[in-house]
C-alpha cells in the first residue's frame, strides 16, 4: 500500500479532517518535550472514537505501519516521537468526561481529557484525580497512565498507578478489552497494572475508569528559605522519617529561583540557596499543629526564613511557581535537558552536591526543581540546542546524573518513562533474564511490533531478540565481552 492509498483509507475511517499529512503540518508531531530527537510520522489521526482506533490499528497491520499513540506531546522521554515514522494516533478529540459516580467514587473518562480540567470539573462534586504532574495543565490522561506519572501531591496520594481502576484498550491485533470494571478489586492477572506504565508500547487507551480522591477540608503552605541545598534536601529526609507525611515537598535551588521570582513576584531573596515548599493538607482540626512540627524541624536544620500563604491567592501563587519553573528556565537559557531520576531520600543531600560538580566539569548551569519527598532528582540542563558542543557536554552531564543516581542506589526515571531517552540505560538496572521477561509480556501483546517500536527496550535488541536471549540463557555481559551470540546473527 503507498502513502496516498493509506492516506485515502484513514480519511474513509476516521474522516477527512480527521487525518493530518501535509509535511508542514507533521512537524508539530515529530517529538514531544524531548526535543534531542526529532522524526517525522508519515501521517497523524485524531479519531473520535474507540472503533474508528481499531479499525485504524488493523488497518496499521496490513500496511505495516507502526501506531504511535500521542496526547498532549509533553513527554519528556520521547515515549510519543514516532521514531521510524508510521501513523500517530492522537487521543485530541477523544476528550470527553462520560460518568461521574460519586457513590462509587470513580469517574469514568476518555484519554484525552486534560489532567487539570478533571479536577476542575470534579470540584464541585468535592473530589479531585489526584495525581497532578507539574505538566497539568497541558498533558492527558491517557499520557498520565502510559507514563504511570507523579507531580507534587504523589508523596501522599500515590502515583497514576494507585488511582486507575480500570481500562479499555485496543490491542496491537485490533481487538478491543476492558482490564477492569471500574471496581477496586481485581481477579485474575493484573491487566490494568500491566498497562500503566507501558508507555503505548501494548494497548492504546480509550477510556478509564478514574479513582475520586475528596477535596482536603483545608490545606495549609509554606516556603522555608535555606542556605543551601544540601540542608534543604536534608530536612526533606527529617520531615518524613518522624512520621510526619504532608502533601507535598518540593524543592527549587538558587537558579530556580531566579527564574520564578521576577515571573511570578514572589519577592524570595535570590541568596537564598534552596526553597522548600512544603504543602499540609486534611481535616482544619489539627492541621496548624502539624504544621507548627514541621516548621520546628526546618528551623532546627537552618532554615532562613519560613513564609506561610497567608491565603488561596497566595497558595495559587506559590504553587504556580513552582509547576511552571520549568517553562520559566527560558529566562536563562534557550534549551533545557531535564534528567529525572530517583535516589533514596538520605541520598539527596550527597547526589545534589554531586550534580553541582557535573555542571561545573561540564561548564554548563543545572538547576534543580523536584518532588524531594519521592527522592525525585529534576536536574535542569541549561543550554543551547544550536552550539554542538553544548549539546554534547548536556548529553555527557545527563549520563552522569543517571550514574551517580544509580550509584546511591536510585533509579533512572521517577516519572517520565524510559521511551528512547533512557532505553540504553535499561542495563544498568536490570538483567538480561529481566528484560527477556518483559519482553516476552511485550510480545504476547505485540508479537509484530507494531505499537510504539524502539520504545523502552535498549536499542539495536528488538523483543523477540530480548525473549530468545532468555531461552537460550545468553547474559548481556556475554554481549558487551563476546562477539554476536549465535541466538542473535541467526
Ligand atoms: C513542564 C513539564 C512538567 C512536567 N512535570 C511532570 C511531573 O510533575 N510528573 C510527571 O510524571 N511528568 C511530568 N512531565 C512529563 C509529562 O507531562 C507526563 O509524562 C505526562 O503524563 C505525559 O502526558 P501527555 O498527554 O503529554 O502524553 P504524551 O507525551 O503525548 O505521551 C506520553 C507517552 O504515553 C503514550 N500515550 C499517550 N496517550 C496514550 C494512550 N491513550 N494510550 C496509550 N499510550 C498513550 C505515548 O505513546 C508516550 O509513550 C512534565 C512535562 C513537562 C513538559
């Protein structure tokens, strides 16, 4: 089937307007907020319905084509960058909010609707989706369960993960399944599990049965001003090991104050090394108590200076801050390369000090902003994307972060996937029979690789290579030392 063919059946399926192929139009879809690498779908659609994606899927089949779901595009992996071209199917239309049902406390949703406009929409009902990625108010909720992201209020509420109560899919053969009824409790394999977090490479959603979390009765916020980042980090660690558990503990180093503080007025003194954001939230009753606790610990670990809200409009201010200290970066630098990797919490203080001497062999400013109750490192890489030598050394700092995360006994990604931007690192965290073992789920979803391809897998290893890896016992040591494996040049 040649390109206009394919292009004339989508119209038929999905509708003319539906269906994008103009090679202007395409470079909007040719990475999402990882813009290291960029390719180029061979065409995009924006079906409005369930069977209209699985007649698409099927016809993808047939023509050979990868399926490269998309939602809002601000992934930060490449998980949606259509890595060797294919059909993007974009979830834009599919944006609707079908069922609230408070009496059951689930909502019922399509994939495309925005993450914060759930939560505005569930306001009036007293409830909220909980998980809310500093992205909000751009990214979608199917990007949210492919990804299984977190955002600032996780620490307490849990990742996308714990909020996902069921899904429809449609599969890389056509068909179409629901991995749950909307009901907490499940019988049998763990579908929904299984395709949270597989980052489109399995299933396309096209609906989701959606946790309610209740509105808090109150919600308290502070700024804590420290030295350094070191004491800031280090305070984090004391918060949560005495038992106290707030909403949210976010922290911005000197830089990322310096790019906030004219944006948003917040007036923070830019000697200030590090600010703490720290969010309490519950019943009104109590809750000054809680926060009076951990003030004192701040206070006993240097803080400077410690801010309340004294209102919603100052909360909102904070807090906006904060989500969009990423976007304010463009104050300091055209590009940046945002490394997100975990380490344990104690390790915080060790690992920040370590990304300042990066940035220092690299001679390139990195600031920091992240989720510091997770242990959730945001190394900001500031550079420019048009100097090759600058874009080099980003490469060369980013590894670094993942080596000193992994190191002090962390993880490459806390929330933003692996899709190609981590999928070499894969590896250095898991064995050869690991991943064999995922690749052999892969494949009994994927068997032709249609959804996603060159996605999470260390690259050059397709799934069926990875499986029968697995069968014939071969190590990736074996791989890096000995020549191609038998099992491999076959
Ligand atoms: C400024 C900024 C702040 C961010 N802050 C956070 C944060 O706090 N926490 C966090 O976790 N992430 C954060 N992110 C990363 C990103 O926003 C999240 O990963 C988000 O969930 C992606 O949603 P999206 O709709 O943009 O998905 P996309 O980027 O379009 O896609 C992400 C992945 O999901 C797949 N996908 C999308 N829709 C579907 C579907 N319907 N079915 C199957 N697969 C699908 C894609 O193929 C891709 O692999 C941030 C990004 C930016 C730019």
């Amino acid at each position: 089937m040649n390109r206009t063919e394919l292009i004339e059946e989508l119209r038929h399926i999905v509708g003319p307007h539906s269906v994008i192929h103009r090679p202007e139009d395409l470079l909007t879809y040719d990475a999402d907020g990882c813009v290291m690498d960029t390719h180029d779908p061979h065409v995009v659609v924006v079906p409005s319905t369930t069977e209209q994606i699985a007649t698409v899927v099927k016809l993808a089949a047939r023509a050979g084509m990868p399926i490269v779901p998309r939602g809002a595009g601000t992934g930060l992996s490449g998980g949606a960058t259509p890595m060797s071209g294919g059909i993007v199917v974009s979830t834009a239309r599919m944006d609707k909010i079908l069922e609230v049902d408070t009496r059951n406390s689930r909502v019922r949703v399509q994939p495309g609707v925005i993450n914060f406009e759930l939560s505005q929409y569930l306001k009036p009902y007293g409830y909220q989706f909980a998980p809310d990625p500093s992205s909000q108010k751009a990214c979608t909720v199917g990007g949210n369960i492919a990804n299984n992201s977190g955002g600032p209020h996780c620490l307490k509420y849990g990742i996308t993960a714990s909020h996902v109560l069921g899904v429809q899919v449609v599969l890389p053969s056509g068909e179409t399944i629901w991995t749950g009824d909307g009901t907490p409790s499940t019988m049998g394999y763990d579908l929904t599990g299984v395709l949270t977090g597989s980052e489109g490479t399995i299933g396309l959603v096209t609906e989701a049965w959606l946790k309610l979390t209740r509105l808090p009765e109150a919600v308290r916020v502070v700024l804590a001003l420290f030295p350094d980042i070191a004491s800031s980090s280090a305070t984090v660690s004391q918060i949560v090991a005495s038992g106290l558990l707030p909403a949210a503990l976010e922290i911005m180093d000197r830089l990322a104050i310096k790019a906030v503080n004219d944006m948003y007025k917040l007036g923070l003194p830019e000697a200030a090394g590090a600010a703490l954001l720290i969010e309490v939230d519950g019943v009104e009753d109590g809750l000054d108590e809680l926060l009076t606790e951990i003030v004192a610990i701040c206070e006993r670990n240097g803080a400077l200076e410690v801010r309340p809200a004294r209102n919603a409009a100052e909360q909102n201010q904070v807090w906006a801050a904060r989500k969009n200290a990423f976007g304010a970066m463009g104050r300091l630098a055209p590009t940046y390369y945002l490394v997100d990797t975990v380490v344990p919490r104690t390790c915080l203080p060790y690992t920040l000090d370590q990304v300042g001497y990066i940035a220092k062999n690299f001679d390139l400013p990195i600031a920091n902003v992240f989720h510091a109750g997770d242990g959730n490192l945001h190394p900001l890489i500031l550079f420019d994307r048009r100097n090759r030598s600058q874009n080099q050394r980003a490469l060369e700092a980013a590894t670094e972060v993942m080596r000193v995360s992994i190191e002090q006994g962390g993880v490459i990604s806390g929330e933003h996937g692996i899709g190609v931007e981590k999928q070499d690192y894969m590896t250095l965290l898991f064995s050869t029979d690991d991943l064999a073992a995922m690749a052999s789920l892969h494949q009994s979803f994927d068997p032709t690789d249609l959804f996603n391809p060159g996605k999470v897998f260390p690259k050059g290893k397709g799934c069926g290579e990875l499986a029968a890896l697995r069968r014939a016992g071969v190590q990736w040591s074996d791989l890096k030392t000995g020549g191609v494996p038998a099992v491999l040049s076959s």
